[in-house]
C-alpha cells in the first residue's frame, strides 16, 4: 500500500488584475495533474496586499474559471487567516528565524550599489542580526518599524522538479527574504507556505520565475516542520514571435477572449497542451484534459502562445458541437434554424458568432452576385419546383446540361448568386433552407 496522501494542487491568483492566459495555463496544468491522479483543486485568492486586491478581480477570477469548466473543490482566502500567518511568524521569531531590520529603501539601494561597485553580489549582509537591543531600541524611538527577514541556512536546497527534474538552488547566494514587511503587510512567500502546509498540498504546480522563490519556501517549510510538498516549475509561456509573453498578458485577459467569441474549450485544450508533446488537438471536455497529461510530455523550452492556434482549435471545436449544445445559444442571437442549417454551416465557423452570418443566407437579405445574367436565367428557368434535399443535384445537371457549365464554373456561379459569397454551406442542404421563393428573386437579381 502506498502511504502517499491523495494529490491536492492549488492555484493561487492574486485578484489585482484580471486572469491572463499565463495565469490560466498554470490553472490547467495543476486541474490536469489532479484530474489524473484522482486528486483535488483547490482555488486559494492570494489577497494579503488588502490594498492592491478588489472584489471586483476576485469575482473575475471565479466567473472566468467557472466559465472555463475549471471547478475547485476547496476555496480560501489568504485575507481570512491572518492569525495563521502570526502564529507561523511568532514561531519562526522565536526560533531566531525571523528577525527585524530597520533599513530603509534608500539605505538598502545604496549598499546594493556599493556592493556592485566593488563586484559583490548585491546581497542583504545580515546588518541587522548585529543590532544590540539598545540599538533596536533607538530605532524604534526614532518611530522606525521594523521589517522581518528571514534568515536563510545557505545551503544547496534540490528537489526532484516534475517537470525539470533535479534542481538546485544555492541560498547562500540569495538576500535573506522579507516575510513580513514594515506596516505589518506579509507578502505572499510566508503565508503560501504555511497554506500550502496547512491546507495539505501534495504538488505546488508554478511557472518557472518561482524556482528561486522555491529554495527559500522549502527552507520555510522545514523551518515550519513541513511536511515540503513536491514541487514542478513550468517553462514560460513566449509569444508566437518567440519573445516573452510577460509584458503583453495584460491585454489577454481570459473575459477579453470570451467577448471576442472564443469557446472555453478551445482555450483550455490550446493552453493545456502548448509545451507538451501531446498534438495541439481540442479535447472532448476540460475534465478529459487530464486523462492524457504528464509532466513527461512537458518540454524544456518555453510554451508557444500562437493566436493562428486557438483559431484552429476554436473552428474545430465549433466543428464537432453538436446541435444541442449549440441551441440555446442559437436562439439567444436569434438564429435557431434548426438542426440541418447548424450541421449544415458550422464547418464555416471559426467563432460562434459567425453564425449569424450564415444565417442571413436563409433569412436574408443577400445580394446576389450575378456574373453572367444570361447564365442566371437560364438557371432560374430549370429551377425544380419543388427544393428538397434531391433538387440540388436535379436542377445543377439540368443547368449543366442547357449552358455547357461544369464543375466550378457550374457551382461557383449558383453560390454566388444564391448566398452572395464564395465560401459557404453545402448548397445541397442549405436550399431547402432558403426556400424557392428567396432562391428566385435572387436569381432574379433582387436583394432578398
Ligand atoms: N499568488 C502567487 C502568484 O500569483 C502564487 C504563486 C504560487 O503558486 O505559489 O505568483
């Protein structure tokens, strides 16, 4: 029997900004390796910065994650355990792990520069674990509060990284980390650890910028008395340009893609799957995503986010909807045609809202493009009268037959005059839809 807990994951967003699809993809990964494992997704808001965090954010992130199927099973705010944080910092003090310092900014900025002037790493030196009680004393007086760092071992810490593999970081070469800062403000290092312990996460699922972040929080966690979760720290994602997405996520927020029309699957099956080896295919649910996810398949190099992608993926999705999941949709824009004019036009889709679209070939109005009026009218004389599903076929060898027109130069003219566009639904479906009368006064040149 094995004596591992079940997977638990967590994604943290901080609500001080809209979800991004960077934000999303690090969702993904942790709801994929859970889904896979049988395991749990928690959704944990990291809103120390009381400041900074609105509940506007906060209900974006619920109602973007919601809309993309990416359910949680537990939820916390970091706002809410304040007295957890104390209890851990109170520990960490008395165990000489935690201690104050009274530098200011600028006193820190100009020992980094002579720090750098003289070749040094631009290190915090530890000053203050040299002030006197006398000294701390005087500061305080001086109505200087203090900020707490906490003090690091320097050592080498590694862990086994699901998706590097083994990795190492040297914390003798880091600035011992603020945890709590001057106006009493925690920042999000201690109070993630003592959640992650706190909560039981099995797997802190992050992208890559956090890997030294991760030698500090694993020194914290023993320093707490653990137990230190596995850790995997994902490459980044990098525009279709191959230059870092960092700067432009602020523009891809998840809400922006759901107004332009994107469909959640879509989002998840592209994001779920670039940097993996698993083909940039839409998946038949979010839930189903985790069936084929391994950290095995994730890649080194950075995650391409191509826009060309999603569109792909978006089209297919919209390809393979069937008529019930598309209907109620329908009939919010107006334009439930039934199930034949949806099968019949949703290989033209590339976002939902096209639909509309290719709803005014049945509804109208088109104006008819009309090449060769003599073709035209003849044309409208070998019309059937009845337009049923054989018509087609019927009408377009008789039109054949009487002009000498075939193959394109038979079809492409119909389309034209019959849908006003070169592209469009199987014509053999689609006229039964528009109905003869429409279908003449088209021929006949009029706007129906
Ligand atoms: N709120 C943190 C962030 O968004 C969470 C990082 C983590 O997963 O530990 O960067």
């Amino acid at each position: 029997m094995s004596a591992n807990p079940p997977v638990k994951v967590r994604f943290a967003p901080s609500p001080t900004g809209k979800l991004h699809v960077g934000n999303v993809r690090t969702a993904l990964v942790n709801w994929m390796f859970a889904k896979g494992q049988g395991g749990a997704f928690v959704l944990r808001i990291d809103d120390t910065d009381l400041a900074r965090s609105t509940a506007a954010f906060e209900q974006g992130i619920e109602d973007d994650l919601t809309w993309l199927g990416l359910v949680w099973d537990e939820r916390y705010n970091q706002s809410k355990r304040f007295d957890r944080y104390e209890e851990a910092a109170s520990r960490l003090k008395a165990a000489g792990r935690l201690y104050p310092c009274y530098e200011t900014g600028e006193e820190l900025d100009r020992r980094r520069k002579v720090q750098l002037a003289r070749g040094l790493p631009p290190i915090y030196d530890r000053a203050a674990l040299d002030l006197t009680e006398a000294d701390k004393a005087a500061f305080e007086a001086e109505g200087r509060k203090p900020h707490w760092r906490f003090k690091l071992e320097g050592r080498r810490v590694a862990w086994e990284d699901l998706a590097r593999g083994h990795a190492e970081v040297d914390t003798t070469s880091m600035s011992d980390p603020v945890l709590v800062r001057e106006d009493g403000l925690f920042l999000y290092t201690l109070p993630s650890v003592v959640d992650d312990i706190d909560m039981g996460i099995t797997h802190v699922i992050r992208g890559e910028d956090h890997v030294t972040n991760t030698g500090a929080q694993i020194e914290i966690f023993e320093a707490l008395g653990g137990p230190t979760p596995g850790f995997a720290h994902m490459p980044l994602l990098v525009g279709a340009d191959g230059q870092a997405l960092s700067k432009r996520l602020g523009s891809l927020s998840i809400a922006e893609m759901r107004e332009q029309g994107y469909e959640p699957i879509a989002i998840t099956s592209h994001l779920g799957r670039i940097g993996t080896s698993d083909p940039l295919e839409v998946g038949a649910s979010v839930d189903a995503l985790g069936d084929t996810f391994a950290f095995t398949k994730m890649g080194r190099s950075p995650a391409r986010y191509d826009t060309a992608d999603l569109d792909r993926l978006n089209a297919q999705a919209l390809h393979a909807m069937p008529y019930s999941a598309a209907q109620v949709r329908l009939a919010a824009l107006g334009v439930d045609l039934g199930e034949t004019f949806w099968n019949a036009v949703r290989p033209n889709l590339v976002k939902f809202g096209d639909v509309v679209d290719q709803a005014r070939i049945v509804q109208g109005p088109v104006t008819p493009m009309i090449e060769d009026a003599a073709f035209a009218e003849a044309a409208l004389g070998l019309l059937p009268a009845v337009i049923d599903e054989t018509a087609w076929s019927a009408w377009t060898s008789a039109v054949k037959e009487a002009t000498g027109a075939k193959g394109k130069t038979l079809f492409m003219p119909l389309r034209l005059i019959l849908t006003g566009q070169a592209h469009g639904p199987d014509m053999a479906t689609i006229i039964p839809l528009i109905g003869r009368d429409r279908m003449v006064q088209r021929l006949n040149g009029e706007t129906a």
